[in-house]
C-alpha cells in the first residue's frame, strides 16, 4: 500500500482530483477537464498513477504543472488593495506595531522587532536578486494569520523563505526541532514545511521552503532536515545559482498569479 488518498475538489473553476499523502500535503492532481496529471515531484510517479487508475478514463497526460496561461492572466488586473506586490518587509509586523507599539522602556527588547529586523534583513539581500530575473513578495498572507515571511520566483524556481532572528546565537537543529542559543528548542521547521506547500496549493507549482538564519555566530545540522534548506542571510543569495527550472515567461505567469491576494484565500 502506498498510503496515498485521492480526494474531490474543485480548483480555479475546475474540476480535480487531488492525491495526498497521509500527513494531508498534496503530490498531484489530476484534471478532468485537460485529462492531466499534474506532480509536484516525479519521484512518485507511478504510485500517484496507481492511486489515480481506478478515476482515468482514457489516455492522459502527465508532467509538471503547467504555468498560467495568457487567458487565466488576463482577469489578474488587481485592484491596488488586492496586490501583494507593494507589501514591505516584515509589513504584518510593521501594521502590529503601529498598532500596538508596546511600553516605552522594557528590560528585553520587544521580539517583534527582533523578528522584523530578520525579515528586512533577508529582504534586502533578496530584493538585490531582481535583475537577475528573479521576483520577490514579501509577508504574503495566509488564511488562520499564517504568512510567507517571503516568496521567492525565478529561474531556479519557487522558494517560501523564513526568516528567524539569530543574531550571535548558535543554532543547533535536530528536525522539526530549532533551538537558539540556551532558548528551549521548537518545531519551527513543521511550519517551515507547511507554508511552503499551502503556497504550493495556491499557486499548483512546486514551492521549496527556506529557513534563513539571520545573524547566526554557529549553525549546527545534526542531520539535514526533510526537504527544507538551511541557510545564513550570507549564504541566502546562493538561492540564485541554479537555473533551468523556470523559463522567463514562466516565473512572470507565477509571479502575477502569487501577487493576487485572491489566490492565497482558500489554503
């Protein structure tokens, strides 16, 4: 038994079939209308094609999800409250604080400044990546109060970024566990996981996640955590290298669909 579930839904006007591992999480999903099977990773293929046989009626195609068409991209004309595009750094943390800006004289600084000087920290080393074809959104909303501190787009692909505060701190991570300094550790990595693929959900495409160190004096991996990449805000602009995942007009197709604030509504 391969332990995948298919389940009904409808998505973007259409009709799907969505298969899932046992955790909940999304690998494919199989389109009536199109006859696709669209996998957000190939290496299980033929088990997403097993669990979907029983639903095929006919010959059909499968592959990577296709990227938006010309069509779909021409209803995102955005009223300006529904584009994400202008969203500052840390900008969920930036309206808290304005709201509810804390006493004025505290023994330890407030932590949302610690967590906002992590995000415009990252923000700034991957806002310099623009010209080189990439995009960035930042602090993009997600149904609960959950946010992508930062959603990265471009020629290496999709990459939900989160940025942690850890400024002359050794880190030691233990997956799902993150501990800073002497601070009790936390399962920070659970939630590094689960915005990734809620943004992969919305945008049908695959989306890595990205924990960002800001500031670390040491990092210690016991072993490499499941599917999330570990970086420094030094090493962050190494996210750029690796090209050949996204043709131009592809990460331009997905950076329209992600800046529309309509698309993170149902995840």
């Amino acid at each position: 038994m391969s332990g995948l579930r298919v389940v009904p839904s409808r998505r973007h006007g259409r009709d799907r079939l969505y298969v899932c591992l046992a955790d909940g999480r999304n690998i494919a999903w199989y389109d009536r209308e199109t006859a696709r099977v669209s996998l957000l990773g190939d290496e299980r293929r033929q088990e997403v094609l097993d669990a979907l046989a029983p639903f095929l009626t006919g010959p059909v195609t499968v592959g990577p999800p296709p990227v938006p068409t010309s069509a779909e991209l021409a209803r995102l004309t955005l009223h300006p409250d529904d584009d994400l595009a202008p969203n500052r750094p840390g900008e969920a943390l930036l309206v808290a604080l304005d709201r509810a800006p804390g006493p004025p004289h505290r023994l330890r600084a407030d932590p949302r400044r610690r967590a906002l000087a992590a995000e415009q920290t990252a923000a700034e080393v991957l806002d310099r990546l623009d010209g080189a074809g990439w995009h960035t959104l930042h602090s993009v909303p997600l149904p609960g109060g959950d946010r992508v501190h930062h959603l990265l787009i471009g020629p290496g692909g999709l990459f939900a970024v989160h940025a942690l505060y850890a400024r002359r701190l050794r880190v030691r991570i233990a997956d799902p566990l993150v501990a800073l300094g002497r601070r009790e550790p936390r399962p920070l990595l659970h939630r590094v996981r689960a915005d990734a693929h809620r943004a992969s959900y919305a945008l049908t495409a695959e989306v890595r996640p990205v924990l960002v160190l800001v500031g670390a004096a040491s990092v210690t991996v016991a072993v490499p955590p499941r599917e999330v990449r570990v970086l420094t805000d030094a090493e962050l602009p190494g996210l750029a290298g690796p090209g050949g995942v996204l043709k131009p007009a592809d990460a331009e197709a997905l950076h329209a669909l992600a800046r529309d604030r309509a698309t993170w509504a149902r995840v």
